[in-house]
C-alpha cells in the first residue's frame, strides 16, 4: 500500500491552486501553546471567560493579565518553524496560492508567504477602544495594565474575540478561494471554531483533495479529509516536501 505521504506527494506535485487552513497546532513548534489539546492554554483558563468580547469589556484589565500580556511575551520572539517554512517552499514551487490561517502570530508572513488571509485578525496591531488609533502591540507599555492610548482610551489588540464577527473581506475570500483549490492542507486546527471550520467542507464540496496534518485525529479527520498524516507539521512538511521535490526534480 502507498504511504499516505506520498500519496499526498503526488496529488500536491500535480496541484496548481492549493490553498492551506491553519490553526494554532502550525504554530506549537514556534513555541506557541494552542487553545485546545495537550498543553493547550484551555487546560488553565475558561476561554469563554478570558477570550469572550464581553469578558474584555466587562474587565480588560484581567483579560489583559491571563491571556493578552503573555501573548504578547510569546510573540515578540516567536520564529517560524519548518512547519511555516514548508507552506513557504510550496509556494515557490508554483503549488500553493493562499494560507488562510486563524492564527494571529504573523509567523506565516514572516516565513515568506506571500498571500495570507488572517480569519480571525492580528495580534500585530492595538486599537483604542475611545478613539480608534492604531498602536503597534511591540510599542504597548505593559508597565500599566490595562495599557492605554496616548488620549487614555484602553487597548485592544486588532485579533478576533470569541463572540466578534469575523472580518468581511477575510470571510468572502477565504470561502472564494476554499472553493476554487485543487487541494486543501489543512494543518494544526481543531476544526471546531466556526466559521473557519467549513473551509475544509467548501473545498471539498467542489472537488478538492483534502490533505490533514495534526498529531490528534478531529473532527475532520474521518469524514473529510482524503489524506490524514498524523503528526506535528514541523516534521510531516519537510518530508512531504522533499516527496514533492523528488517528483519534480528540475525544481
Ligand atoms: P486549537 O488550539 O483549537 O487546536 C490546535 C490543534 O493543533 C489541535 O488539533 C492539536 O492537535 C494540533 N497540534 C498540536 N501540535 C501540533 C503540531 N506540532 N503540528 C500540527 N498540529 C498540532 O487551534 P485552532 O483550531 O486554530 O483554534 C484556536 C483559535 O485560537 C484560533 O482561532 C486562533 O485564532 C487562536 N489561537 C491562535 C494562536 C496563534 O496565533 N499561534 C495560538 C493560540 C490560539
Ligand atoms: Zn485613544
């Protein structure tokens, strides 16, 4: 029998417009923790109470403490892994036209991809809740908590909160081009939040070859996806790629 690998090796060698989803998972060997699964940030705080728009209005200044504080300690030296890296390399191989990716880390960007839709917005950037400026998050004071805007307006940063609707143009594109792919790779999502969960569906619906990276089955795993490999993506992609590289040796 074929190695689901290098099944996945030929469809992808052969793909013209595949399109990744992200989750957290992509991000894990960054040494970003993900919401769910093992070591997930879940295991300590209720998402509903910390990631919740209500939450943060309610109280910033606890949302800012449990879970915007730390991220921002986490991103200010997160690198991308070979799991980024890997996206990165099919791209210039003429292969993957768009990540869409619920992650708010930036890591795809700074990889090297060069079109990424952020479905659920970007930890690079802090809004004033009164006046609406623009704040760069690695120019935040985290001295006061929670930080404030030069007018002493509260920051929020620019990511997506559970209860938010997810960004217009995001939303349209990501169901545009989910729809028009050959093949999907859906890497390091639970595939429980929604809207971001469908992707897979939409894509699938119209034809494309669905290819899961993620050490844990979901709920994808046995009823959507063509092709799951079980594992972390910092090791699944470079083999994936070099299978690709073997069939395409002039590349
Ligand atoms: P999730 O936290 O719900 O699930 C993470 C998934 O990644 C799990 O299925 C887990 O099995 C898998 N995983 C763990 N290690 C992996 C690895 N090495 N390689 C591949 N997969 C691995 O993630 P989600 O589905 O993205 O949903 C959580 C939401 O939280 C997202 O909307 C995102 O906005 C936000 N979030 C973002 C970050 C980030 O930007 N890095 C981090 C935490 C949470
Ligand atoms: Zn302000």
């Amino acid at each position: 029998m074929i190695e689901p690998i290098e099944h996945a090796a030929d469809i992808l060698s052969k793909a013209k417009s595949a399109v990744a989803l992200t989750g957290a998972g992509i991000s894990v060997e960054s040494g970003i923790p993900p919401f769910r699964g093992k070591g997930g940030l879940w295991e300590k705080i209720d998402p509903m109470k910390v990631a919740h728009i209500d939450a943060f209005l309610d109280d910033p200044e606890t949302v800012w403490k449990l879970l915007i504080k730390d991220m921002k300690t986490l991103l200010d030296t997160a690198r991308p892994n070979p799991g980024h890296i890997g996206l990165v390399d099919l791209e210039r191989l003429g292969i993957l036209k768009t990540v869409i990716t619920q992650n708010v880390d930036g890591l795809h960007q700074m990889a090297g991809n060069s079109d990424v839709i952020e479905f659920h917005g970007n930890f690079a950037w802090q809004s004033c809740l009164d006046c609406n400026q623009s704040i760069k998050t690695s120019q935040v004071d985290l001295t006061q908590m929670p930080p404030r805007c030069s007018c002493g307006g509260i920051l929020r940063p620019d990511c997506v909160f559970f209860g938010e609707m997810i960004p217009h143009d995001a939303l349209i594109r990501s169901q545009r081009v989910s729809a028009a792919c050959d093949a999907m790779l859906v890497i390091g999502t639970s595939a429980l939040v929604q809207p971001a969960a469908t992707m897979p569906l939409i894509a699938k619906d119209n034809g494309a070859v669905i290819i899961e990276i993620n050490p844990e089955p979901t709920p994808l795993t046995s009823r959507i996806s063509d092709l799951p490999l079980l594992g972390g993506a910092g090791s699944i992609m470079p083999r994936l790629l070099k299978a690709i590289r073997r069939r395409r040796p002039s590349t």
